[in-house]
C-alpha cells in the first residue's frame, strides 16, 4: 500500500462525493448528496455562513492509495466565541480566540485502509497546528460544509473515533439532535399557558409576548436552501428535493424569570404550526447535552424524539 496524503483537487470531486454520500445517507434527514452540493460545501457551509471564510480559506486533503480515495478532511479557521462548549468554564480558554479546526473527516466504513489513512490525515493536521505555535484544535466544529444540518461528528460513524482519539482528541461534551413532525394533528397536548401569552409571527421568527413585554423566542429556517455569501447573499436549494420538508430550528429561548409556566412548550407549539403552513412536515434541532437542564429535554422529548448524539472533539496542546 502506497498510503500518502495529498491537497485536494476537482479531479477527485467525483470519489470525494461518493465518500461524503456515504455518510450523508447514514444521519438525519438522510438525503441525497449530488456533485455540485458537495462543491459548493467545500467552501461556504449550508447551515452555519459565519463558518464559510474558514472553509473558503482552508486546506482540503485526501489520503489516498494510488487513484484510490480512502479519507478525507478540511480544516479551516473559526473565529472565536462561536460553538457549543465556546462558553466561560466549558473548554480551555483557546476556544474563545480565532483557531483552527478540523472541519471533518470521513473515511470509508470497514475498510482497514480507509481508517488508517484517516489516522495519517489527522496526524499531518495536528501535526501542522503544533508546528505552528496554536494552543489546540477542533474536530466536527460546524461539522461538513455541505450537510444542511451542519452534523458534527454523528454517533451513526463510529469508524471515526479511533483515527481521531489515536492523535489526541477527546470528547468534551454530547450534542444532541431531535426531530419530530409538524401537523397539529401529532402535536401534543400543551399545558395551559399564562392569561395574556400572544405571539408575533416574522418569517421563520416566533416571538413569545406576555402583556407588553417579550418572554420568549424561536427562530426557525428551511432545511433545504443555503444562502451563498459570495459578493452579496445567493440563494440555493439543495438537489435533493425532499428537503423541502424539512425546517430547521435554530433557536428557543424563554427568559429565565418566566420559566416554568408553560412558556417553552408553547412557543414551540406555535412555532411547529408556523413551520407546517409554511410546508415543513419535520424539523430538526440541536442542543448541547446538560443532564441538569432536565426541562428543555422534557420538553424536546415531548415534541419529537432523539434522533442522534454528535460531538465536537478537542486536543490541547
């Protein structure tokens, strides 16, 4: 085997999106990547636009065998302050400071080869960002640029961890992702909410109101459209249209002098209804796991149902 890893370039488009359909098919919503949606993935994320100058300006490489594609990854810079555990007292301090992470990686499934390669691959970035004085690297930050849901390291490939875990990277923190349908007819039944709860309606925004003042906001976009940031916003769809069907829910969020009333599960009731005249049957959302915050799971669990456990994974140096 003449294992060796090497830039990418649009020569290997081809093999590159057959490796990343493979894993696109295997996490929700499971669509069906095509060439272009890959390409344009490579350098401006679908879900996440404030990650796209690090995937414009960062390095794609491919470990290959001859003209065999067995892995692949990106690492781009992030800036700081953004992600999940990029809070005070969750993470070392380099988090909130602009850093390098390592984007993705994929490699063929059962494949001893395919693993060793991604081995090989993560150890040239790490070995890059310890040469370069960096305080540490990410790993599934923002997760694939072309995956609309911005997936970050899925519990559904497990042929990951051991090339990521044998060059030092751990596992801070679970994210976890749920789904559920949007006719009213699957809804559940919400507990009565305080006198006087309205609601105004913007676009994918549900603002939650309590008299005269805001408790309360969810922000909801489609799944199946990205926005392109080049020379101005441009917006395109996906190849896979079923993802027409799908809404992604970005935010919910309930001041916390009011929580307990029953705030949370109506405004995500609403914001379902808002989403289903819109057309969306599912959603999806993430949050970062926090077995203490028992409420928002009720709550989500309620709604729908855990669909996957990601990570975002970190080595210090």
């Amino acid at each position: 085997m003449a294992l060796e890893v090497i830039p990418y370039d649009p020569s290997w488009l081809g093999r590159l999106a057959d490796l990343a359909r493979a894993h696109a098919r295997l996490v929700p919503p499971r669509i069906i990547l095509a060439d272009e949606d890959v390409e344009r993935g490579l350098e401006q994320h679908a879900a996440w636009p404030f990650y796209s100058p690090g995937l414009a300006e960062g390095h794609i490489l491919l470990a290959v065998d001859g003209d065999a594609l067995l892995a692949a990854g990106q690492a781009g810079r992030v800036d700081y302050g953004w992600g999940y555990g990029a809070a005070p007292g969750d993470g070392p301090e380099w988090l909130r400071e602009s850093h390098v992470s390592l984007y993705w990686l994929f490699a063929w499934p059962g494949w001893p080869a395919a693993g060793a390669g991604a081995a090989l691959l993560a150890a040239r970035v790490v070995g890059w960002a310890r040469s370069q004085g960096l305080p540490g690297l990410e790993a599934f930050r923002g997760g694939p640029g072309f995956l609309p849901f911005g997936t970050q390291l899925s519990r559904y490939w497990p042929h990951l961890w051991a090339p990521l875990r044998a060059v030092g990277f751990r596992q801070p923190r679970d994210l976890l992702a749920f789904s559920g349908e949007t006719a009213p007819d699957t809804l559940p039944l919400v507990d009565a909410s305080p006198d006087g709860l309205s609601f105004h309606v913007r676009r994918g925004r549900v603002e939650a109101w309590w008299g005269r003042d805001p408790v309360g906001v969810s922000v909801a976009v489609p799944l199946g459209a990205r926005w392109r940031w080049r020379g101005g916003a441009e917006r395109v769809t996906f190849a896979d249209r079923r993802l027409r069907e799908w809404a992604v829910i970005r935010r919910l969020v309930v001041d916390e002098s009011v929580r307990g009333l029953g705030i949370g599960a109506a405004l995500l009731a609403e914001q379902l209804r808002q989403l289903h005249l819109l057309g969306h049957a599912h959603y999806l959302l993430h949050i970062p796991y926090d077995p203490q915050d028992v409420p928002a799971l009720r709550l989500y669990s309620k709604f729908g149902s855990l669909v996957d456990a990601q990570q975002v994974l970190r080595v210090s140096f």
